[in-house]
RNA sequence: GGAGGCAUAGCUCAGCUGGUUCAGAGCAUCUGCCUUACAAGCAGAGGGUCCGCGGUUCGAACCCGUGUGCCUCCA
C-alpha cells in the first residue's frame, strides 16, 4: 500500500484521512483480488459468492458494537501503559506481533559518578546507552555484599549531572554486568515496573518517530535519531572517560511484524482487553481445547496454547493508523473520555445523562465532542469472523448462522494460534456460547531448503502461478500435500511438485490406454480370459473397498498426506501395475464388454477418492468416461463406499510373478525370454486357477506342478512352496549355495529368537494368548521354509 | 533465563495399547530394459548404532531418568 502510493508519488502525509481511506481500499480490491484469484487457480472450491471482508460497512458494525458491548461489561478499558511502538509505523503494536530477533549487540560499561565525592563512582553496563540521559536511578540487589554502602547514596548522571538515587530491589541479578542495574521508566518495561514500586519520575526522551526530545535536556542530541545518538554518545562518553570498557553481547531485540523497525517500549494511553477477566468469564477457551471438544491437529500444539493462555495479558487493541475500524470512544475540548457511543449523538446524549445526574450541573449546552483517532487492531475484527460472516450479531437467529455455526473445521497457519484461533475460540463463547469450530488443523509453513521461511525479502518463495503454469494445479497441490502432515513444515524442493505432476501424467496415460481398446461383447472370448478378468477384477475390487476403509481411517485422524498416499499406491500400484496388466489384452486383441464396464467403474470410482486432491484432471477424466448430461460434475457426484468385496488372496501369485522377474534380472535375461516353470505347491488351488495370469505377467509358456524337483532347475521359494526355473545357462551354483545359506541363516537366528520367547515361562504366562500363538505359527512357517531350503541344498 | 516440541534410511516422514512376517513408506540413489498407455516410464536392488548413556521389563524405536543437538514460543 505505501509502496503503491510512492510509485504514485503521494506521500500520506499529504493525504487527509479521507484520501487515505479511498486509496486503502483501490490497493485492497486489487491485491485481495490476486489471492482470490490464485486460490482459484488452486481449484480451491469456496463458496464465492460468499466472499466477504471485514471492512465491509455490515462486518464493521458488529466490530463497533462488540467494543461498545465489551466496553459496557467492563472488559475494555484505556489505560497508560509500556507498549510495543513501532517507531517506522507509528504505531502500537499487540505482543503477538512483535518478532524477537538475536542479534550481535554490545555491552557498555559506563562510570557514574558519586554525586558526594569527585573520586568515587560506580559502574553499570548496559547495551542502550543513549537512554543513560533517561535515567532516574540505579539499582542493586540488596544482597549484593559490594554495593552495600552506596545505597541510599546519590549518583550523577555523565553530561547531565542528574542527582540519581541508589536504591536496592532484588530483581537485580547479582552476576549479570556490573550487579548495578541503570532505571530507565520510560524506556524499559521492567525498569517502569521498579519504577512504579519506587515511585520513581519517568523521563521519556523519545517521540513518536524514535528521535531524542527536548526531555533529554543535551542539545547534542536532541532530534536526533536513537541509533545515531547511540554512536555518538558512545564516543562522547569515551571522550569524557565514562566508558571503562565495551564488550560484545548477543540478545533478543524486539521488531514489527508489518516494518521491521526495532520496537521501542513506550508509554502510551491506549485500549485494553482485560484478558484475566475475560478468561474467568469464559473458562471454555481453555478447557473446551483441552477437553477436546475443540481437536487440535496435531495435538500436541495443545500444549502451546494451554501456556499461552495460563500466561496471558491484556490485549492491546488500539492502533495509530487510519486504516480499520475507528474507536467509538469521544473526548470533550479536554481530551476527556466522555463516552463510549457508537454514534456522536449517542454520545452527546450520554454526556447529557451523566450531567443532569450532578445537581450543579448548569448547562445543557451540547458539548464539542471528537472521536478517538486511533483504529482498533486487524485481529480485533477478525476475531469475530466465524460469527460476523454470517450476520450473527445483528441477526443472531438467522439462518445461515444457525445451519453453519459452529462449523467443522479450521484450516489455519500454527503461527497463527494466538493472533485468531485463540480469538475466535474467545469471542465464540462470549457471543455465542459456543464453540465456532470442532476442528482446527495446523498446516505446515513451507520453507526452502535451508529451512528458511518462504518470504517475499528473501526472494525464495516461487510464484504459485507460475509453479501451476509448469506442473499444472493438480501437480502441485499433489505435490504440496503429500508431503505435508499436519502441524509439520513443508521443505519446498521442485522434485515434489514434480511427483505430482508425474502421477497427473500417469492417470492421463492410463486413461488413454482403458479408452483405447476395442470393445466386443463377452460372446466371442476364449473363456481362459474371460475367467482371468473375473478374477483380476474381483481381486481389484477387494483391494478397492480395503483402500476406502483405510482412506476413511486416516482423514478420521486428519492424516491428509497419509490418506493422499494411500490414494496414490492404489492407483500407480494396483490399479495401473497390476490390474490393468492383468486384464491388458495383447496388442491389438480387443477387451471384452464386461470386463471394460468393470474397469471403467473402478476408475470411476478412483477419481472420485482423488477428487480433493487433484480436482481438474479427475474432473476432465470423469466427463470423458461417458456421457454427462448438462450440470452434472464429479464434485457432486457421490463419494465411493466400501463394498463387501473380499479380495482372493493372490499372494503366492504376485510373489511367484516377482520371483520370476528377479530371477530375470539378476541372471541379466530380456523381459522377452520365455521359459517353463513347475511348482511344487502344499495347496495347487492357489496357483491353478491363476495360472493364465502368471504366464501373461510373468512371460512363462507353461506350468507344470510336481512333487519333486526337476533336474537342473532354479529353486525360487515362495513362501512354504517351491518355484523351479529350467534355465539353458551355466548356473553358479555356489553363489545360489549361499545365497540360500544365509536365507537358512537368518530364519534360525528367528526361530531362536521365537523359541527364546516361547520357553520363556514368563512370557506364556504373562502375554496375551492370541500372542502366543501368534508366536508358535511363526515357528512353524520359519521351519517350514528351512525345510524347503535344506532339501533344495540336499542337506 | 523460562516453557513446550522434536531426534527412525541420503531427504521428508509413518510406526496405535511395549511383543522380530516391525524396523516401514514416498522421494532420491544404483542395476537392467526405448517390452505398442506411460523413459514424466517399466522391472528389480541396495541402504538404518531407531541421537549417546543408564534404568524398568521375560521383552524397549516405543515407558522412566540423564546427557547432547535442533526447532518454536515467551521474558
């Protein structure tokens, strides 16, 4: 906004409030604008005609009337108070929005003068020393054995010759510096506390701006800048032989969140929500998160804000800009807080009431009244949101706010915890009673790769137009949330966004290969492959309805990346690498009827799940699968629901596919090589029927079952069962030897580990017994598969 | 200085009520393949002192203590 008025060549101080406001709300349509519109390029599926903002004139009244309401319940008050001024703003500032940084800073050692002897003087070290012209007294602990006889006693202040006490309080630390602590009310939260304890003067020197004043009496200095008068007090004090030695210190400096600028304590008249009395009037802030009522993901950020509300402090609410909501607060020719009124009428009319109760009260003459300059807090009108967006206070029975309040979730920055969540929480139980929300999930912050927060200063943040522009919206949304749980940062690499935009690619290809086949009814298939796409797709529609069950357990559990996982391996690996090689019929052959509508239906029904996920190619694909008559979209469409399908169980399959495949590619042979395989199976059942499969996904002409081995074959065990492999090449037999040998080796040293447990008396006495068993049948399967290894060995 | 969190493969993270089919996933890496949907791909493989040390237990990645290191918040 400032930025936008330089390039214009307006300064604001030219500007009258007015002028101000009008240019405020041209950069606001504008820049508002480009979010709205990158969150649709998102896909984010909002309500938009519900777009509201919280200076609208509706959504600025309820702020208004919630001041004038808090006021009236003795929760606002205006008090003189040490705040956060950011001197480049102009500004107060609430303490959530103040940054603390660590800085390399120095430490100086500065000599006071007794004030009763030219000789003597004590030292104290501070790492502000242009505020020494601010001092009032110095302080010491009264343990403190070496300043004993000084206290009491008076110090100069150097240039000044400032009479200052000695007085001693023990939130001095002994061991840090000097052990003398220079009092600075005016300048230092701590140093006003001791300074109200003492009843000391407050002498503030600086303005608004951060420039010494008058009150720092030493006309080298005044109207100067803090910064620049620390240099230079610096090389008077070491001129006039104050400085007895500089040291180098590393400490915390408070900046602005909005410029940066080093925060300034500073006393100042302002607003304040009483937060103790708040919380005693609302205990449901704190417990309703605790008890769960309100479920933090993840959980453990509970912790965080129990401490920050156990330690809270009053809400500093007033702002020294023109941009927000005006205080209703207006002053007589005095500057005297006359009322609180939503309008100057009202107030007059307050004003009124409040005289006619005095009996000498003589005029009835309306007085000139002016209204608060300040502006309250950004926070204080987004607090009420999830009630004002809905015209909840005007209208608290409306419809709207009935049928949204409170709504499910909050998706929300961690860093964001105290500024709203807190608040929101705070104002729902004051004018509601209720929670506005049950759920709150934390996003990750997304860093760089050296864990730097994404800013606009450091340059490192990508354009998210532009990322769209190069992996498309679903890659990377894909990209962005698969490696995201929640609460936990996002290390943005390129490399995620491009997984997701290869798994676009990936359905894209799959799609193209499932509307590429050539359709023939049922009747003119070979029953072998009829049969095989039966069981390819009741395998497939087992693995489906499984998924779903683990899908819906993890968005339960707000596991959005796991649950996007689960999503993905569905679809790359039993979808695409399986099924769809399992029904692929052979180049140029045609797919049967049944078998196509089975499988369109699944990718139906996967591109529902995926949706939320990837919404623009699940929608493009979805239209395309047939025909969608006008206004019909997957977004409306019904989610998927987990039949009762039961998978057969085609693990032997799969692994005895797998071991083929190995074997391939250790003994370096084409994918093309075909070759004979028997089995040698404790149940044929789980092989034969399945044996058109294995030869298409494994390459193999034939299957043959035996009950021995055949001479000069591989062993490839499959689980209890034996594969066998004739291959027309030189095997190295030792190799295969070992390693077979250290297959035995490792399942011995398991079944002694399991027998070490189930000779333990202890544990069959204390385990549970399914545990048990559970036990005895891993014995059993190890030693079954020894067997199998000894034999092949001729041991 | 105070409070909280975290530490598992090269990276990002799962791992529930302690129980070797529990040491896992994705990405990255390596090997072999241009196999008619897809090389932005296919088929495989390797990779870990579960931060160190003590304790509890029949049994610890998991519970307790302690040390170290990192992060966040507050002063």
């Amino acid at each position: 906004m400032v930025q936008m008025l330089r390039e214009r060549g307006i300064k604001k101080s030219d500007l009258s409030r007015e002028d101000f406001l009008k240019y405020a709300w041209e950069w606001k349509e504008k820049y508002g604008g480009i979010i709205l519109d990158q969150l649709k390029k998102l896909g984010a599926s909002c309500d938009w005609d519900r777009t509201r903002f919280t200076m609208e004139p509706k959504l600025s009244e309820a702020v208004i009337d919630v001041f004038i309401d808090l006021y009236k319940k003795g929760l606002i008050y205006r008090g003189l108070r040490m705040v956060n001024w950011d001197p480049l703003g102009k500004t107060a500032l609430s303490d959530e929005e103040v940054i603390h940084k660590e800085v390399q800073s120095k430490l100086y050692y500065i000599k006071y003068k007794m004030a009763d002897s030219s000789k003597d003087f004590v030292t104290i070290a501070t790492t502000r020393p242009e505020t020494i012209l601010a001092d009032v007294a110095i302080c010491v602990n009264p343990n403190d054995e070496r300043f004993k006889s000084i206290v009491g006693k008076k110090v100069l202040v150097p240039f000044l010759n400032r009479e200052i006490p000695v007085i001693a309080d023990d939130y001095v630390a002994m061991d840090f510096g000097t052990g003398c602590l220079k009092v600075t009310p005016a300048h230092d939260v701590n140093d006003y506390a001791l300074g109200q304890k003492y009843n000391l003067p407050v002498i503030d020197i600086l303005d608004e701006s951060g420039f010494l004043n008058a009150a720092a009496e030493d006309a080298r200095y005044i109207g100067k800048d803090r910064f620049a008068v620390r240099k230079q007090i610096v090389i008077d004090l070491e001129e006039a032989g104050h400085i007895l030695k500089i040291e180098e210190y590393k400490n915390q400096v408070g900046t602005s969140e909005r410029t940066g600028a080093v925060i300034e304590p500073r006393l100042s008249l302002q607003w304040w929500i009483d937060m103790k009395k708040f919380m005693e009037k609302n205990p449901q802030v704190l417990e309703s998160v605790m008890n769960d009522e309100i479920k933090f993901h993840p959980a453990k950020m509970k912790n965080t804000y129990r401490h920050w509300l156990e330690n809270i402090k009053d809400w500093c609410i007033s702002r020294q800009l023109w941009w927000g909501q005006r205080i209703p607060a207006w002053y007589d020719e005095n500057n005297q807080l006359v009322a609180v009124a939503k309008t100057e009428e009202e107030a007059q009319q307050i004003a009124q009431s409040k005289n006619s109760q005095q009996p000498e009260a003589s005029s009835q003459r309306p007085l000139r009244l002016h209204q608060d300059e300040d502006v309250l807090d950004t926070w204080f009108s987004s607090w009420l949101w999830p009630i004002s967006v809905f015209d909840g206070f005007e209208n608290p029975e409306n419809k709207d706010i009935k049928h949204f309040y409170p709504t499910n979730d909050l998706v929300t920055a961690p860093e964001i915890m105290f500024f709203w969540v807190a608040r929101m929480i705070m104002a729902g139980y004051e004018y509601r009673g209720e929670k506005p929300f049950s759920n709150v999930y934390y996003t990750g912050i997304v860093r760089d790769k050296q864990r730097r927060k994404m800013s606009k200063s450091l340059g490192n943040s990508p354009d998210p137009l532009d990322l769209i522009k190069q992996f498309g919206a679903d890659g990377v949304r894909m990209g962005m949330l698969i490696c995201s749980p929640a609460g936990n940062d996002i290390l943005y690499d390129d490399s995620q966004v491009e997984q997701g935009r290869n798994f676009a690619n990936k359905i894209w290809n799959a799609f193209r290969l499932v509307k590429g086949w050539e359709v023939k009814p049922d009747a003119g298939f070979a029953k072998e492959i009829l049969d095989a796409n039966v069981l390819s797709a009741n395998w497939f529609a087992g693995r489906l309805s499984q998924a779903l069950l683990d899908i819906e357990d993890k968005y339960k559990d707000y596991r959005l990346s796991e649950a996007l996982m689960s999503i993905y391996k569905l679809i790359w690996d039993d979808f695409c690498a399986w099924y769809l090689e399992m029904i692929k019929p052979v180049y140029g052959e045609p797919m049967n009827e049944s078998t196509y509508q089975t499988t369109l239906g699944f990718f139906e029904e996967l591109m529902k799940l995926l949706h939320p996920f990837m919404p623009f190619i699940t929608e493009e694909i979805w239209q395309n699968m047939a025909e969608r008559k006008a206004g019909e979209s997957i977004c409306i469409a019904n989610y998927p629901i987990p039949s009762k399908a039961i998978s057969p169980d085609l693990s032997r399959v799969f692994e005895t596919i797998q071991q083929i495949r190995n074997l391939r590619n250790a003994k370096g042979l084409s994918p093309k090589e075909v070759f004979e395989i028997s089995i040698k199976a404790n149940d044929k059942g789980l092989y034969l029927p399945y044996s058109f499969l294995i030869q298409k996904l494994a390459n193999v002409s034939a299957i043959h079952f035996v009950d021995a081995q055949p001479a000069g074959s591989t062993l490839l065990p499959v689980d209890t069962d034996e594969v066998f492999v004739v291959l027309n090449l030189q095997i190295d037999e030792a190799a295969e030897r070992e390693k077979m040998e250290k297959e035995i080796a490792y399942l011995e040293g398991f079944m002694k580990s399991v027998n070490a447990k189930l000779t333990n008396e202890k544990f069959v006495a204390n385990a549970k017994p399914e545990l048990v068993e559970k036990e005895r049948q891993k014995k059993a399967d190890a030693s079954a598969k020894i067997d199998v290894l000894r034999k092949s060995l001729g041991v």
